[in-house]
C-alpha cells in the first residue's frame, strides 16, 4: 500500500504532530512566542518575532481543530499579543519584533504581515473569539498598503509609518501572501483572493519560473523585473538567498494544486498550467537539489546553472518537499511521488528528528550533522504542519477550514 493512503501511516502522523505540539508550547512568553534554542528553551537574546507569534497561531488554530487541550488557548495568547504588543495604534500594522518594554524594530515587513493574515484567518475557522476582528483589521492593512493594484501583486516592506516602501519585490513574500489568501478565500467567501493568488502564480511560477527551468526567481525590482545577482555576498540569507531556493520549488507545486482545487470547488476557471507547472517545480527540485553532492538529503540553495551554492540541509526544505509529494500524487495518482514522500521521511527520520531535544534538527552540515550557519535553534514549529498534516487533507478547502468541516482522513 501506498504510504500516502495508509491509515497506519496517518496515525504515525497524528504521534508526531502531537509531540510537535507539545514542543511548541515551550515557546510562550508575555509577548507573543519566543525564539526556541535547540534545547526547546525560549531564548534570551531575541526579541519576540511578529513572524513567529503569527505563525503559532495559526499552529495551535489546526491543533485546536484537532481536539487537543489547551491549544486554542495558545491561539488566543497569539492574538492577544498581536493585539497588545505588536499592534502600532498610531500607524496601523505590526511592529517586527517587541519586548516587553515594547517595539524593538519597527519597520512593517509584508512577509510577517502575510503570516498575520494567515493565523487571524485559519483562527476565524477554528472558531476563536478575537480571530475575526483580528481578520478584519489583518485585511484591511494587506488591502491599504500591501496589495498593489496596480501591479497586481504584493509589496515587501514599509518603514514605520507607511510614508516608504522598498523598491525591492519578493517572490517569498508573495508566495506566502498565496497561501494566505486560500485560507481568506474559504473563510470569507470572498473569490477575489482567488483571483489575485492566481495572477500571483502565473507571474511569478508560469511567466518566469516555467521558463527559467523552473528555477524560481526569489528577488525583483519594483517593475517585477528578476535581480539574479541579489544578495550574492549574503549567499545564506535566512529570508533572502542567493540564487535558488529548491524548498520553495516544491512549496509552491502544493500551493498551485490546492489553487487549481480551490478554483474548480467554486466553479472558477483553473487554468491547466497549474499542475503540468506544479510538477515541473517538483522535478526540478529534486534534480538541482537532491543529493547533488552524493550526500543524502536536499541542499538549501542552488545557482542558475542548478549547481549547488548552500549545501547546509535546512529542515523545512524537505518538509515542504513532502508536502509537494503528497499534493503531486492526490491529483495525478503517479506512484512515483509517494515513493519520493516515502524517501524524505526515511531521511527525516534519520537525520532531523530530534527524539532527545524535541521537534526536529532545523540545520545540518552537509555529513548531516547538527549544525548553525544558516539557523540558530528551532524557532517555531509552522513549516512541520505541511508534512504532518498535508498527507491527511484534501487540498482545498485550506487546512484549518477542511479540518473544520471534519475531512480529516477523508483523501486515504
């Protein structure tokens, strides 16, 4: 059988994701959710993320679907801090990072502001009591300063006061403001967010990526033009790389089948370069970016020549791959990606599940050994759900919706 339509392997799924819930829960602090060391600790020297507190919310949302104690109370802890702490009541937004003496940076990044969007929407679908106007304010700000119309597509950065944005566009920020947008679509009703999740995916994935080999450009300027050579002297950035960025290839084949899905359950149009381009993505992951150096395992980054330039094994890269699997074998049926899911957890298995310090290794060396060039500990547990919880849903609705209307299990 399968792996992607067995139930024991659901269970097996449903162990790991309450253990992972359980590390998560060391994360909390007055503010928000801190930084986590690698021993599960909150760690001293950084203030509380926006990102990260976003991000658990919309975590402790799913496992408040799930029935598990306490988790929804997690949820709401996140908004109160959102509320409270990172909330600037004389601008509108969210400060990047806050302690409790408050704000600690106080520029207004599109990429946390999306994971706002995110947690205040799958909160909404969990049914949490301050999830909804959380919502409302999250997409008022996303409508007023990070939705160009005009460009059709997602700003990155304001300073403090909304007067400057930077001419800089991200194709990550972006592709997180699709994911977002998925989930606001099946809560509000809304198509709109459909419409510019898909205008997002085909420029980006079907107008620069499709024929970039589907390597896909991570960084543009402010008429969406590719910058190549960004950041070539900061090779490892965290949230802007050099080159490419393979976890992000296989990120986004699961975000094109679940909008393709999204689409055609509201008898929209899905256009049938979603999936040929969804595996195209896939593919040319694991042709850069699997084992290009003999040693197991998905490197971080690779150049345009597809050769690797970041050979660390970053965490979420091969989780993100897993979620790409899943998503690639419930719309085609092709056996080869559950044998490909199949490969990653045997990989994960062995190398980054942490069984002495809980959760999962975030960074190894090229030998696969702990290490901390890239990451320092495990900040959050966000990027885990799209291999513990992925496999068992269907694509579309979202995650926190589909877990509401109860079709956990439902595609084994």
């Amino acid at each position: 059988m399968a792996w992607l339509s067995s139930p024991a392997h659901a269970r097996w799924l449903e162990t790991e994701a309450d253990r992972t819930f359980e590390f998560g829960r060391n994360a909390v602090v007055p503010t928000g959710f801190g930084w986590l060391s690698n021993q599960g600790v909150v760690r001293g020297d950084m203030p509380t993320q926006l990102w990260i507190t976003a991000r658990m919310i919309h975590v402790y949302s799913l496992a408040s679907l799930l029935g598990r104690p306490g988790a929804g109370v997690l949820a709401d802890h996140g908004i109160e801090a959102l509320t409270r702490h990172f909330w600037d009541q004389t601008n509108d937004g969210w400060y990047s990072s806050v302690n409790e003496d408050g704000p600690v940076e106080r520029d207004k990044p599109g990429y946390a502001h999306f994971f706002v969007l995110l947690g205040a929407a799958s909160a909404s679908a969990a049914g949490r009591p301050e999830a909804h106007k959380l919502l409302d304010r999250a997409i008022e700000v996303i409508e007023r300063y990070y939705w160009s119309e005009s460009e059709q597509m997602c700003r990155e950065l304001w300073n403090e006061t909304f007067t400057e944005t930077e001419a800089y566009r991200g194709g990550n920020v972006n592709m997180h403001a699709v994911e977002a947008f998925l989930v606001v679509a099946d809560v509000t009703g809304d198509h709109k967010w459909l419409d510019r999740a898909l205008t997002i995916a085909q420029r980006i994935i079907h107008g620069v990526a499709r024929n970039n080999s589907y390597r896909v450009v991570e960084h543009f300027d402010e008429s969406w033009t590719p910058l190549f050579d960004y950041n070539s002297e900061n090779r490892a950035h965290r949230f802007r790389a050099y080159g490419g960025t393979p976890g992000h290839w296989t990120e986004w084949s699961r975000l094109l089948i679940s909008l393709k899905d999204s689409l055609r359950a509201r008898g929209m149009e899905a256009p049938d370069w979603l999936v040929e381009d969804a595996a195209g993505l896939f593919d040319a992951a694991v042709r850069d970016a699997w084992e290009p150096d003999g040693k197991r395992g998905f490197v971080y980054t690779v150049g345009w020549d597809g050769q690797p330039i970041v050979r660390e094994r970053i965490r979420w890269v091969v989780v993100e791959a897993m979620g790409g699997a899943a998503a690639l074998y419930r719309e085609t049926g092709d056996q080869k990606y559950d044998q490909w899911y199949e490969r990653f957890w045997d990989y994960a298995r062995t190398y980054l599940m942490d069984m002495e310090g809980g959760s999962w290794h975030q960074e190894l060396d090229p030998d696969n050994r702990p290490t901390q060039e890239v990451w320092d500990g495990k900040p959050d547990i966000y990027h885990l759900m799209h291999c513990l919880l992925v496999p068992r849903l269907p694509l579309a609705p979202a995650m926190a919706p589909a877990l509401a209307a109860g079709l956990l299990d439902s595609v084994l």
